[in-house]
C-alpha cells in the first residue's frame, strides 16, 4: 500500500508515517500544493498512491481544495472513484460542515484526531485496504 499523508504537523504525521510503513511505502508533504503535484507526479509515472491521508488545516491550499483537486486529477486520467485513491482526512475539525463538505468533495473516510491505532486499523479494513 503506498501512501502519502498531508500534514504540516511533525507531531501528528511522525506516529501516522511510522504505523503506516508497516504497510508500504510512506511519504509526507506538509502543504497542499505539494500534494497536488505529488499526487500528480505520481500519476503520470503509473504509481498512483493507494492512501491518501489529508489534513483539512494546511498551509497554501486547504484539504477541501487539495481534495477537489486531486479527484480532479484521476478524473482526467479516467480514473473512477472506484479505482482512485482512497482518501482519509485527518484533522482535528470535527464539526458537520467539514465533514459533509469532505464527502461533498468525495472523501472515502474522515478520521478526527487524535487519530488510534485501532481507529486507523478499522478505517483501513472498511476501505479494503488491508485484510
């Protein structure tokens, strides 16, 4: 499973990176704008990311706009939802306008932090990432 995780936050993506490389490769950007460019960099190459881990709060661009662009980018390439990049905001708002907003924009899942290990796990197996 490769990943990428968008945070501008040593502290939250640090414990977030070091569980998820047990799973595959693991990158950290810590803005939105380059996430989109990772995100599209890695497209171009045929290794599009298999998690997208996103926080809403960044710096340049916000996770609502890195979303949109990002699914914006496998539309263009053909790529259904069914077969992009499962993305998972992460982030400390956990109010209903940010998460409705967030599947609006075609979020897979929406974790609150302090993100768990068995909360992480759960998301993972529901979105048939991991067994």
């Amino acid at each position: 499973m490769k990943t990428l995780i968008v945070e501008d936050d040593p502290i939250s993506s640090l414990p977030l990176q070091e569980f998820l490389n047990s799973y595959g490769p693991t990158q950290i950007v810590v803005n939105g704008e380059a996430a989109v460019e990772t995100v599209r960099v890695a497209l171009e190459a045929g290794e599009p990311y298999d998690l997208i881990c996103l926080d809403i709060m960044l710096p340049e661009m916000d996770g609502h706009e890195v979303l949109q662009q990002i699914r914006a980018l496998e539309e263009a390439r053909d790529i259904s939802l069914t077969c992009g990049a499962k993305i998972v905001m992460t982030t400390t708002l956990g109010d209903i306008k940010n998460v409705a907003a967030a599947y609006r924009e075609l979020c897979d899942g929406y974790l609150v932090k302090p993100i768990g290990k068995a909360k992480l796990l759960d998301e993972l197996r529901r979105l048939r990432l991991i067994e």
